[in-house]
C-alpha cells in the first residue's frame, strides 16, 4: 500500500493496472484500492493548493 500510495505521489503517470494488481493480490478489494487512491491525491491536491497560495508550514513540521 505505501508502495503504491509514494508511486502515485512521486511518479503518477507512471501508474500501470499492475499496481492495483498488486494490492489486490495481497487481499485489498477494490474498494481498498479506490480509498488509498482517493486519500494519496486528496494530500497531494491539499498540499498543493497550500504551496500555491504560499501557506507556511506549521510550526512543528521541520523542513
């Protein structure tokens, strides 16, 4: 799963049907696959939007 979820962060248009492949050969359904999908762009969307507006990054977070 974070296999997939840093493949789809970092190299998106490299994404193939054998990756989903994977996840379900180790018993995630579809359904599994559909939220990881959902969650890796919605951080990738939201961390996006916050980049582009200039959002600093939390105090705690180191750099």
């Amino acid at each position: 799963m974070l296999a997939y979820a840093t493949k789809l962060t970092h190299t998106p248009s490299q994404m193939r049907s054998g990756d989903v492949d994977q996840l379900r050969a180790v018993e995630f359904s579809d359904r599994d696959v559909l939220d990881i999908a959902e969650v890796t762009a919605y951080y990738a969307y939201a961390n996006r939007i916050a980049d582009g507006l200039g959002v600093p990054s939390e105090t705690w977070i180191d750099d």
